[in-house]
C-alpha cells in the first residue's frame, strides 16, 4: 500500500476529518444532489476518509441502493451505517467493481496520489455508461497571493515541502481537461473558496494540520519554527481574514447510455 502523508494513526487525525467533513461536506452534499442521485442508486467514495459523505449517500440511496466507501486506510472511518459497505483498497490497483457504479466520488484525494491521471482511469472505469463522476480536489491559488507578506512566505514554503512529498496542490485547474481526456460527456467545473478568519474553522483546520506536521517541516528545512510560529498566531486572531485554497469541483458523465 503506497503512504499517505497524514497517516490516519497520528494524533489529532480524527478531530482533522471531523472538521474537513464540517468545512467541506456541505459543498460535496450539494454537488451530488445536483446530479441528481436518489434511493436504489449504487454509489462510489473513494478515499473516504471518515466516512462523512458516504454514510450521508447510504441515507439518500436508501432503499435498494448500494453505497460502497474506499480507502487505504478505514481505521477512522464511521462503521455500522445501514446500506454502506466499507473497502479498503488502493485506487491504483485498479477500478473498483468495473462499469457498476452510478455515482463514482472523490475529494481530496488525488493531490496525494502519485499518479493521479491513472487514478482517475480507474475512477471512471468504475462507472456505468451514463453515470456521474464528481471530483474535488484543491487549488491552492489563493495562498499564493495571501497576505500579509510573511503568511505568503508560510504558504511558499509550504508549497516547497508539499511538492517534496509528492502532493499537487494545483491539481483542481487540472480535473476538468482530465475528465474531457477520457471521454466524459458534460463536463463542468466550479472552484469555490472559503474566506476565514483566525480561530474559526479553516483556521482550527490548519493550525490542526500545521502542529500535527510541524518536526516534519522543520525537519525538511523548508519551514523554519519562526515562520510556523508567525502563521498559527495569525491563525488565532479573529482580526485577521484570509483565503488558502480554492476547491475546484468538476464533474462529467460517462458515455454510452
Ligand atoms: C485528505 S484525506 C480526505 C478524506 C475525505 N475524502 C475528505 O475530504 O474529508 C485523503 C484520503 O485519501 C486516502 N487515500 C490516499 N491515497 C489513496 C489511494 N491511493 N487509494 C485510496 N485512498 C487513498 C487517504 O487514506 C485519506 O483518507
């Protein structure tokens, strides 16, 4: 099985999906209800996470449906909800059950994919002709222009380490044409970025992120602990207001129906 950066073992994890589900559930829910997916629907998650979305898709496909959540790793994800079946599996391996799926998911997953062109191949290869195939993933353009100048420097650094480890932070502009590339039919694509302050969520999220990786940063010699420093005080400042990263939301549907 390939690593995951954040392995799902490190402390604070858990409370780190919990409030990615909080942050970004609402936009992913929204999504998949424009795409029109109700009861008997069978639908595919992958890299789960804690399970939030999917566990949200048993509801709504309920009854008769099938809604199937993988991940590397499931040790956090939410088990003994009716009609969501959990798989741990390595979407490079290979497409989960081929040509099945009528709702085929993930978000925030390829950035850490080391081939994520092949991961979508498998992603569509999943799907029935005529299904959705729904992916969120981060663009981190906003960061690049955040302000003030020593939170830019933070982010530059942290771009630095991130492409170290292999993770595309810049992928999101990329999904659409990659949809398109393999075939899919009305593809659309939207980027949404949330606008935060210190201490609320995101914040809470990033200082969560930032402390969990701190001696792996410093470690790395891109992030020194001053610049950490600078960043999580601003993280607690209600005065301060702030964009990081722009979700780029693209879907299409497979041909052939
Ligand atoms: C940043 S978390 C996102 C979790 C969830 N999708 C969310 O947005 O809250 C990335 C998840 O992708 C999983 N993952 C990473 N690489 C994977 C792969 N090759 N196959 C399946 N899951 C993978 C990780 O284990 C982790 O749970």
């Amino acid at each position: 099985m390939p690593e995951y950066v954040l392995d799902h073992h490190q402390e604070g994890e858990r409370e780190r999906l919990a409030l990615m589900s909080r942050l970004l559930d609402p936009m992913h829910c929204g999504q998949i209800e424009r795409l029109g997916v109700g009861s008997g629907a069978r639908t595919l998650e992958v890299g789960c996470g804690n399970g939030s979305v999917s566990a949200w898709l048993a509801g709504r496909i309920a009854p008769g449906g099938r809604a199937v959540a993988v991940d590397l790793d499931l040790s956090l994800a939410i088990a003994d909800v009716p009609g969501l079946e959990l798989r741990q599996a390595d979407i490079l391996a290979g497409p989960v059950e081929p040509g099945d799926f009528d709702l085929v998911t993930a978000r925030a997953v390829l950035h850490h994919v080391a081939d994520a062109e092949a991961a979508v191949v498998n992603l569509v290869a999943s799907a029935r002709p005529g299904a959705a195939v729904l992916l969120i993933e981060p663009d981190f353009l906003p960061a690049t222009v955040a302000e003030p100048p020593e939170v830019r420097a933070f982010w530059k650094r942290w771009l630095a380490w991130s492409r170290g480890q292999g993770i595309d932070y810049f992928i999101g502009r990329r999904l659409p044409a990659m949809l398109s590339r393999l075939g899919l039919q009305d593809v659309e694509a939207t980027a949404q970025t949330a606008h935060y302050n210190g201490g609320s969520g995101w914040a809470v999220y990033w200082r969560q992120t930032v402390i969990e990786l701190r001696a792996r940063l410093v470690a790395s010699g891109k992030l020194d602990d001053r610049l950490i420093d600078t960043f999580l005080a601003r993280c607690a400042d209600p005065a301060w207001w702030t964009q990081t990263i722009a979700f780029t939301a693209a879907a299409g549907r497979v041909r052939g129906e």
